[in-house]
C-alpha cells in the first residue's frame, strides 16, 4: 500500500458549484515525477498524520497556484489630468 511521504503543492479547484481543496502528494518509495493530486479531505480520512506532512509554504519556490504579480509601473493618464483641471 501506498502512504504519502510529503505534501508538496496544495491547490483548489471547482467541482460542480463546490471547491475542494486537493494536495499533491509525494508517495514512499515513487520518485516525486509520480507525484498525483488527491483530495486532501480523502487524504485526512485515509492517512491520520497527513497534516503533519508539511504544506507548500515550506518550498523555496512559489506554489504553482499563485498569482503573477506584473512588473509593469503604474503611471498617470494625461487625459484624465487636463480633464480634472
């Protein structure tokens, strides 16, 4: 049987009208390319220490389900300030 090593990524994703969250797991003895997604609320019931198996804020990059923040600087409108004088 196969028993999860570490969490390495987490994420939520839509089903139906609902979001469920899911984990992706690192099992014993897979190389981490075997790596899936499960159900994290299945993981629990399954495997009682699962919350002791760390979460993706423990990786030195950034998960992949965070958002991109742009490099591009804000600037005025010119337009809006000859409208406003």
């Amino acid at each position: 049987m196969l028993e999860p090593e570490r969490i390495m990524e987490s994420r939520w994703i839509k089903v139906g009208n609902k979001f469920v969250e899911e984990s992706l797991v690192h099992w014993k003895r897979l190389p981490a390319e075997e790596a899936t997604w499960e159900r994290t609320e299945m993981l629990k019931e399954q495997f009682l220490a699962v919350d002791d198996l760390g979460d993706k804020h423990q990786l030195d990059r950034p998960g992949i389900d965070e958002p991109r923040r742009s490099s591009r600087v804000p600037r005025k409108n010119p337009r809006f300030q000859d409208f406003l004088a």
